[in-house]
C-alpha cells in the first residue's frame, strides 16, 4: 500500500466508526499502520488523514505503544 492509501484508508475507517468510537477507532489504526508509517512525522500524518494537528500527539504515543505490544506478541497484520 502507499502511503496515500494508507491515509485514505485510515479516513474511511474512522469516517465509518460510530460517534462514540471515533477515537478508539483512529489509536486502532494508528497501531495498525505505525510500521508503514514509521518514517512520517506526526504533523505529516495529521495532514494526510486530515486530522487536526492536536492528534499528531495521539500518533506518538501509539507508534511508541505497538513496540511493547509486538514484545507482547501483537501480530499488527491481524488489526
């Protein structure tokens, strides 16, 4: 997938998640998507998906998260 696509998808994802879930739906796909996205800023990804800046801090946290969840055995590619 491109980068590109990746964004797109992201957007559909989100887009699709009931109101209530819009946040947990976007630190999912974050966590699915953070090996991709490794070499993006936090700003290059808010503008991307088309994320206010503030979520760039939310990016951070869930690039830093998936690499204890693989320590934990998370397989990303089943997300």
């Amino acid at each position: 997938m491109t980068e590109q696509e990746i964004f797109d998808s992201i957007r559909r994802s989100i887009d699709s998640a009931p109101r209530n879930q819009y946040t947990v739906e976007l630190h999912l796909q974050m966590i699915k998507y953070a090996d991709d996205l490794q070499h993006i800023t936090a700003k290059e990804f808010c503008e991307g998906v088309g994320l206010r800046q503030s979520f760039g801090a939310e990016f951070s946290k869930m690039r830093n998260l998936v690499t204890r969840l693989k320590k934990a055995s998370l397989d990303t590619s089943l997300i």
